[in-house]
C-alpha cells in the first residue's frame, strides 16, 4: 500500500520533494496543489507529482504525511482550511523557517492526533549559489548531503518524529534535531538578516540622488547583494516572518549597526590598518564557513535522540501507538 504525500505550494522545496521521490513512485502517492493553477500544471508535466487536486480539502483527506511549502505568513490560513479534513495521525511537514510561532498556531488549529513538525531544509551546497528560488527551481537532489532542522511542540508522539527523520533521510538529507527557540535564532542570524541587509542597501541607493547615473555603473557587487531583496515576492506580507521573530532579529540588525559602526570609526579616523584587518577578518570568516558547508564537515554534535521507535517509514502510517510521547 503507497502512502500518500500531499506537497501544498510547489515552489522550489515543494517541487524537489516530489522530484526526490520520482524513483520511489511504488511506495508514494504524489498530489500536488498550488494556489497558482499554471504552476501546478507545470509541476504535473515535469513528473513532480502524480496528480494535482486544485480543491485543497480534497487535497489532504487521504494523506498521510502533507509537506507545506508556503511563506509564514500563509501557514495559518492553510491550516485553518485544512484543519476539518484531516485524517487522525496524518503528520504535517511545514518547510518555513521559522519554528516556535508557527509550532504555537499549529496547536491552537489542528484537531488532536494530527501531528505537526517544523521540518526546514539547509540545501545541498552545490546549489549554495544558486540563487533562483521560483517553482520551476525543483532538483531531485537539492536536500543531498545537507540537514533538515526538526522540531515539535512538547509532546508530539514519537512516531511522528521518527517518521520525519525517516522521511529527512528518504529525501537524502541528514535529520538535525533542534530546539524551536534556537533554531529561531540561527535563522535569524542567517537567512533573515541578509534579506534585510539586502533592503537596506537597496533602500539607501535608489532614491538618493545620483543614482539615476550611479545605476549605469552598478554591477555583479551590487545585483548580487542586492537581489536578495526579491527573496520574499511570494510572501503576500513579506514583513511578517521578520515580526513572528522580533526579539531575535531585534538583536542580528543590532550587531550589524555595530559593525558597521566600527567601520565608520575606521573610516573617519582614516585607519587603514584597522580597516583593512576588518576586511581580512570578514574573508577569513566567509572562507571558513564556505568551506566546512560545502564538505559538511562540522565538529560531530549530539542531536535530541529520539527514542524508541525503530520502524522503517512505511509502517509508520497509521502510527497507532497511543501515549507514547517525547520525554
């Protein structure tokens, strides 16, 4: 018997999920849905999925595990609609960054025994600069030799987790269990502001004078910061998954005023030795990192263990073991 996966929004992570599962059409029964109706065709056409149901609903009755791949902003609205239709023990794999406001929500909308985990990919590094993000983005590969951060509300049944390690591995990633309120951080630190930073300079350059000219001559330096700025056209609200983690990104915009307050310092005081080792501390700190992402080669950490339940993927659905929850 298949399991059914239902992918709502079938944008890049969407699309890779059902493009990772191509190979695997025996044991999983791909229905897609997109609230834009042409990209869902598309999807159908490239193989990502075995059928799309445009009536969400219907689209998650049956499903044993559904993936969200959809901004922040519309994860409530989903959850609200899909709410009545789900069927007890289905396990809800949200791709968006953030985790403990969406975790929260998700308790307050989903009826009991319906089983929601955050589930937010890092990405295979070859694609690390790569930037389109669009649903025709889809690689059968894009969640190799990367991790797949996992969190849940306290209590959440065992067997739900382990299926999405399961499912994390059956993708090709690594499972990376976290806590919700660190992760939150880290995202902050690393995705949330270089969008900003990102905004920022483009909001400082465009509507000053002389830009008219200074556009002429602006280049791979600019487009490349600044087309992060674009990262969020999707987002109905763009602005909203900044606020859900205000205290963190309260804090990331104020060490990056700091530094670049340390900058104006160098600068104005005409310390070159100074600035030019700001410079070389900032390349040393990109290489470092580029280097260990692309090997993934990161000092071996414990993970949350989870425990018990050693059941392949497969006979996980219909989990069925009544009160066993995470310690």
């Amino acid at each position: 018997m298949s399991i059914q996966l239902t992918i709502i929004g079938l944008g890049q992570i969407g699309s890779s999920v059902g493009l990772a599962l191509g190979g695997k059409t025996d044991q999983f029964n791909r229905i897609g849905n997109d609230i834009n109706n042409s990209v869902a065709k598309q999807a159908l056409k490239l193989g990502v999925v075995d059928k799309v149901e445009a009536n969400l609903p219907r689209a998650v009755e049956n499903a044993d595990i559904i993936i969200l791949d959809l901004p922040v902003d519309e994860v409530k609205k989903t959850l609200e609609i899909v709410a009545p239709d789900l069927k007890p023990e289905v396990v809800i794999l949200d791709t968006s960054p953030l985790h403990v406001e969406v975790i929260e929500l998700a308790k307050q909308l989903l009826p009991k025994d319906r089983f929601f985990l955050k589930f937010t990919p890092s990405l295979n590094p070859i694609y690390l600069t790569k930037y389109e993000q669009g649903p025709y983005e889809g690689q059968k590969d894009l969640f190799q030799n990367s991790l797949i951060a996992i969190s849940s509300s306290a209590g959440t049944q065992r067997d739900a987790v382990k299926l999405a390690s399961d499912f994390a591995e059956v993708l090709g990633a690594t499972p990376y269990f976290v806590d919700p309120y660190e992760c939150d951080g880290l995202v902050a630190m690393s995705r949330q502001l270089p969008i900003l930073l990102a905004a920022a300079l483009v909001n400082s350059t465009v509507d000053q004078v002389g830009w008219k000219e200074g556009g002429k001559i602006a280049g791979m330096d600019y487009a490349r910061v600044a087309e992060l700025a674009t990262s969020l056209a999707q987002s109905k609200v763009p602005g909203m998954a900044a606020i859900l983690n205000k205290d963190n990104v309260l804090r990331v915009v104020d060490n990056l005023i700091f530094s670049l307050r340390e900058v104006r310092t160098y600068l104005s005081e005409e310390d070159s030795n100074k600035l030019n080792e700001y410079y070389k501390r900032a390349e040393k700190g990109f290489e470092d990192w580029y280097r260990l992402r692309m090997t993934g080669s990161w000092e071996k950490e414990q993970s949350a263990k989870i425990p018990g339940a050693s059941e392949t993927l497969g006979s996980l659905i219909g989990l069925g073991r009544k009160g066993k929850k995470d310690s």
